[in-house]
C-alpha cells in the first residue's frame, strides 16, 4: 500500500505575456506525455493542437513502441487534416507534436515540428530531436549559427507540421535514459526565450518537476514571454518496472531478486489482515474520480491567470487510515471556464465513477461540450478572449 508519492512528472502551460490566447496543447497521462504547438490564429492553433493531442491520447501505444506511436502521430495529423476540411477550426491550421512513451529508462519520441524533447543526464542537457524549421535546416547547411538563429526573422517558419501533408512523417527516436535523468518536453515559447544553459540550470535545480517547470516558465516570462510556454517534465525511475507516474506499486517497484519473499510476505500479509487493506486497496485502485484543480501561481509577478482544468485521479477521494488512497492520473487542458457552472460545480465536489474507462469516457465528454462552447465563441469577443478565472466565484470550492 502506497500512500500518495511525490509526484514524478508534470505538465504546465502558460499564456506568456504577449499572447491574448494559449494554442499549445500538453498532456501528461502516464506513460503518454506531449506538447503540441498550434498553428493558424486564434480558433486554429488551439483548435489544431487540441485535436492532435485527444487524437494521439486515442492511438497511442500502451508501450514505448516507436512505430505505434508514429502510427498515431499519423492518425493525429489525419484527424487535423478533416477537421478543417469539414469546417471545424480554420483552414490552413497546424500544430506540431512532440510525444514521449515513458517506460522505466526506456524512453520513445515521435516528433514533428519545432517543439523539442530534451534529456537532462548528469547535470548536462541533450537535445534529443532535431527541428523541422527553416532556421535549423541552415544551420545544418552552415549558413547561420545557433545564436543568429535566435534572432532570425524566420526563425518561426517550421517546415513540417501536423495539418497540412496527408503523407506526413513523424521522426522517432528511441532513448535508453538512466535513473535520475529528467525528460523535458517544451514548445519554442521557453526555447525560443533561454538559452540551453539557462534551462538545463533550472531544469535541474529543483528536486519537484513542477517547481523547476514553473521557474523555467517564470524565466521565460521574465524574459518577455512572446509566445505561449509549455512545459512537460518527467523524472525517470530507471529500474523498468516503475511507471513514469505518480502511481508506484510497491510490491512491483520493490520486486526482483527477493520476488519470491515479497510474495511470500504478501502472502502473510493478507492472512494478518485478513485481506481488508488489499482489498480496500484494490478496491481504490480500480475506482476512478474526475475534478478540478487550478494550476499553481508560481512566485512571479508575470503570471497569467491561473487556469482551473478537468483532473482525473485513479483511487477514491479523501483518505483512510492516514493515506490518500488515490493517485493523479491526467492533467488535461480542459478549462473548465468553457463547462456550465452545474458542470463547474459538479467537478469542483468531485465526480467519482466506476473505472478508469467511465473517467476516460466523462473526460471525452466534458472535451467535447468545451470545445463546443469554444467553437460557439464568436470572433466578436475575440481580441479580449483569453481563460478567465473572472467568474470562479460562482465554483464551490470542495
Ligand atoms: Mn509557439
């Protein structure tokens, strides 16, 4: 029986202070993590990311199987490509994609476009995929450096994208990380605002990922924010049985050698308790509930309004016997500023059901009405348009 742990990956994304909209879509739903930079405008790029992102989460492999997930890339770009073509966001909309399968140290990436993965090891960072854009394509052909790029005025024109090319190819990349290595995902609102070095100081001057994301966005904000930032951090746990989550099941985490006296006192253990606690656990594990949470306000002045979005957690609410007997398992974009207020309500007291299945198929749900309610927005309230936790007031808090 494991308490709640210390959360070992997070996922933020943040407005930055320029933009009046957020397009990037991120997801972190263990062991799938991605970041996704839309393209096109307000009522596109967020549109276009939104479906890659749901799309993906629909196809992607269970396993760090690179060709299954390139497959679901594809599906993800085709999904984009219809929806335009049937009039849903704008034409001509894109984003681009950078996906992670976390399993233990092993780690697969498809990627498409100018968002990056990069593998913080021993203190030094990698970039681990190569950008599809303009100014990388010269910097490859010796015709700028890396700092001219920075201030290129193309240095936004990505040259491969999701939403454009029915024949698009995800590049995939296959990582052996080591225990203790972090996984960064990121849109090029933070690269495009540090330096490596600057976020290889912070991604790995902060035990907690989501301090270090929220310090690396600070920084980027801080830096003038010209784009919308968004940060995935995943800490990887190395001995190949552990989920990159927030979940860990001891007995497996703990098994290997000693397996068969693991067992065997598991064994004792369910006599002695007479198999109320596994079971009560068990029962937990295999419940699911739906909420609300707002993302944290870090320590900078530059902050955008916090945005509440649609969490699910596996487990049961509150706690029994001194442990939270549940487990965060998605943090998704939905913000729940787009739901009614008897939605609103519903979550923030949290909505428990059944399994992990009926928390998938009410999240689905919830997407659908929100991006409902986003489509209905007319271009009349578009300039000022932005998440708003204006009328949080009218959300109980639980
Ligand atoms: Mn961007």
């Amino acid at each position: 029986m494991t308490p709640r742990t210390k959360q070992s990956w997070t996922a933020l994304s943040d407005i930055g202070r320029v933009r009046t909209h957020n397009e990037d879509s991120v997801l972190a739903q263990p062991p799938l993590f991605v970041v996704a930079d839309g393209l096109g405008g307000h009522e596109a790029g967020e549109v276009a990311s939104a479906i890659a992102v749901e799309t993906l989460r629909d196809h992607a492999p269970r396993r760090p199987d690179a060709k299954a997930l390139a497959r679901a890339v594809k599906a993800a770009n085709r999904e984009v490509i219809r929806a335009a073509r049937e009039g849903y966001g704008k034409a001509g909309m894109g984003t681009t994609m950078t996906a992670a399968i976390v399993e233990g140290n092993r780690i697969v990436l498809a990627h498409v476009g100018d968002s990056r993965a990069y593998l913080l090891h021993a203190g030094s960072l990698q970039q681990l995929t190569e950008d599809h854009s303009m100014v990388a394509d010269m910097i490859r052909r010796g015709q700028l450096t890396e700092a001219e790029a920075r201030y290129h005025p193309n240095r936004s024109v990505i040259t491969r994208a999701l939403g454009t090319d029915p024949n698009m190819i995800a590049d995939t990349y296959e990582v052996e990380a080591d225990s203790g290595d972090r996984l960064l995902l990121c849109s090029d609102g933070l690269t495009g605002m540090l330096e490596d070095a600057a976020i290889a100081e912070m991604l790995g001057g902060y035990r907690d990922p989501t301090i270090a994301a929220r310090t690396l966005i600070d920084a980027a904000n801080d830096a003038g924010g010209h784009d919308n930032i968004s940060v995935v951090i995943v800490d990887i746990e190395g001995d190949g049985s552990a989920r990159a989550g927030a979940s860990v099941d001891a007995s497996g985490a703990r098994a290997g050698r000693g397996w068969l006296a693991v067992i065997g006192w598991l064994l004792l253990f369910t006599l002695i308790v007479g198999g109320i606690g596994v079971g009560s656990y068990r029962y937990a594990q295999s419940r699911a509930f739906v909420t609300s949470e707002t993302s944290a306000p870090g320590p900078s002045k530059y902050n955008a309004a916090p945005v509440t979005t649609v969490v699910v957690y596996r487990g049961v609410p509150g706690s029994f016997a001194n442990l939270a007997w549940n487990w965060r398992s998605e943090v998704t974009t939905i913000d729940v500023m787009l739901l009614s207020p008897a939605e609103q309500a519903r979550l923030a007291q949290k909505i428990t059901v059944a399994s992990m299945a009926d928390a998938d198929a009410l999240v689905a749900q919830l997407r659908a009405t929100a991006e409902e309610k986003l489509r209905s927005q007319q271009p009349s309230t578009a300039p000022g348009f932005a998440p708003s936790t204006e009328s949080s007031a009218a959300v109980p808090t639980p």
